[in-house]
C-alpha cells in the first residue's frame, strides 16, 4: 500500500469514526534524547492542546501524548505528514 492510498483510506476512517471539528489524541514514541522533541512539539504550538509525557521504565524513550482539537481530519493528516519527516519519531 503506497502512501496516497493509506492516508486515503485513514481519512475515510477518521471521518467515520467522530464528529468533526474535535478532538484528536496523537501519541509518539522517541528516544529521550531525540535532538528534535521541540521540533515535534513546535507543530502543534497553534492548536489548544493537553501534551502529557511519560518515561519508559528504562528511561531510554518516552511517549508524548497529545491531545488537541481540529477542525477536519485533513488537519490531522497534515500533523501526521509533517512529523513523519522527523527521523527517530515512531507515531501510534
């Protein structure tokens, strides 16, 4: 499955499965000293947002939550789009 048609595929999902405009919880994955967590994080600095971060048990990686509201699921797509650029960053 090539990009276009899983983005295509999960938009329809989003658009199934609540109302819109609403709020969308985002949850990453990376390593704790992943030099670009701002970065992540910088790209939702617009949005009213709730940011929760939790250490693995090892301390080697920690998971940002991230809830917030959007008006479509095409702004969720576009959020999802932008942080796959990072590298390191593994997205749930």
């Amino acid at each position: 499955m090539n990009n276009h048609e899983f983005y295509s595929r999960f938009h329809e999902q989003l658009k199934k499965s609540q109302s819109w405009p609403g709020k969308y919880m985002f949850k990453f994955i990376l390593k704790s000293n992943h030099p670009d967590r701002n970065k992540l994080e910088d790209f939702f600095k617009k949005f009213k947002k709730k940011i929760s971060v939790r250490s693995s048990s090892k301390q080697n990686y920690i998971s940002i939550t991230i809830m917030v509201s959007l008006i479509s699921p095409e702004d969720v797509i576009l959020i999802y789009k932008k942080v796959s650029k990072i590298k390191g960053v593994i997205m749930i």
